[in-house]
C-alpha cells in the first residue's frame, strides 16, 4: 500500500515565477492538508482540501492557492514567488471526516522548494 | 487558539542512556495529541498518538507518551536511546478535524 505521495521532491525557482507541487494521498483518504516548513521550524498548516473544495486555511496570503481532484489528489500553487517561500512544502492525508480515525495525518516526503 | 511548546531544542543524550522531550499545549477544547519524527530529508513519520483512553501511550521505535491534563503536558520519554534516534521531533495538536498545530521541534542527538 503506497503512503503519501509528492513531486516533485527538489525544485529550484526565481524571484517572481510561480510554482505547482503535486500529492497523491495513501490510499482510503480523502483529505489532503498542506503545511510549509521552514528551516529549523516546525510545519505551519496552509490549507486543507475534502471533496475538492478548500475547507480551512490558515494565515498564508493569497499567493498560496489550491485544488484537489476527484481522485482526492491534489496540488498546492504559489504565484509571484519570494525568497521566504524557500522551504519543505509538506502534504499529508487522512481517513473520511468522522470519528477519531480521521484526526491522524499521514505525511510524505515533502517538496523541497528553494527560491534565488 | 491552540499553541504548542516545545521547552528543549536541543537534546544530547549517550548511547542507551533514558531521554524525555518535553512538550505542553495551550488549548480551550478538548485536544488530541501527537508525537513526529522526522530524519534528515525526509517527511514526518507518526511516532504515536493520544485520542482517548489510557494517559499513557505507547508508540514505535520503544517510545512512549504521557498525556497530562492538569499540567498540559505530553512529554515523550524512552528508556535505552540508539544512534539511530538521531533525529527532529515534533509535538502537536489538534481538536479533531482541525489543522495541526505543531511546535518548533527538539533536535535529539544521541552520542555514541
């Protein structure tokens, strides 16, 4: 059974361009949260995604954008990129929304975005 | 809001020696617990969890946790470190469905 999936695992951009980061959930979840973590800091929660729409989100600006498929997975865009967007761009799943099942998030490997 | 605090960022510890990482919360809810390790490039792997039941929980790798709710304490302790706990670790928090809420870290060294 495949966990959490991301690509690209490095990525290297300018000032200014934008960026996609894709995730394909660990199979039976249909949630996928975002999180960016920056060096030497734990994860800070983007948004996250149930039935393709975006259900919370946290303080990122607009920048951050967001979509989830029908087959639960789901990409994470920035636009008009800084040099603080340089970081572990981190997707993680979880099971149908409900009981205490579907309180644990499973991470993958990250995207590590560096932007000069 | 829910806030975590992670009171030691960085822990070294000899080879087979005990260890305990601190970490206390901050929340109005009810709350859900949760401990991660995360090794060099590499994402977060789930080191054990607290939802309900027993305060003490036990998790991989030897790990175990003990949810205190009078101190908002969730300290996680081992009693023999190896080399390979060399690592981040991460508390966090959630009240359910709710987004996690993630302290700063505690880099454990483990010396040989």
């Amino acid at each position: 059974d495949a966990g959490v999936t991301q690509s690209p695992t490095h990525l290297i951009k300018t000032r200014g361009q934008q960026v996609t980061l894709r995730c394909s959930p660990k199979s039976g979840h249909d949630t996928v949260s975002w999180y960016q973590q920056a060096l030497g800091q734990g994860p800070q929660f983007i948004f996250q995604y149930y039935e393709e729409e975006e259900r919370q989100r946290g303080n990122f600006p607009d920048r951050f954008s967001g979509h989830q498929f029908p087959n639960y997975s789901s990409e994470l865009n920035v636009n008009a990129l800084l040099l603080g967007d340089s970081a572990l761009y981190l997707c993680a799943s979880s099971l149908p929304l409900g009981g205490p099942s579907s309180y644990e998030q499973y991470f993958g490997p990250g995207t590590r975005l560096t932007v000069t | 809001a829910q806030s975590v605090t992670q009171l030691d960022s960085q822990v070294p510890v000899f080879e087979e020696a005990p260890v305990e990482l601190r970490c206390n919360y901050s929340s109005s809810v009810s709350v859900y617990l949760f401990w991660y390790v995360q090794y060099p490039n590499q994402g977060l792997q789930l080191l054990l969890k607290y939802l309900s039941g027993s305060t003490l929980v036990k998790g991989i790798n030897g790990f175990e946790a003990e949810f205190n709710k009078s101190q908002t304490s969730f300290h996680l302790r081992k009693p023999s470190v190896h080399i390979s706990d060399t690592a981040e670790y991460f508390c966090a928090v959630n009240s359910g469905n709710t987004p996690l809420v993630f302290g700063k870290g505690t880099r454990l060294s483990v010396i040989a």
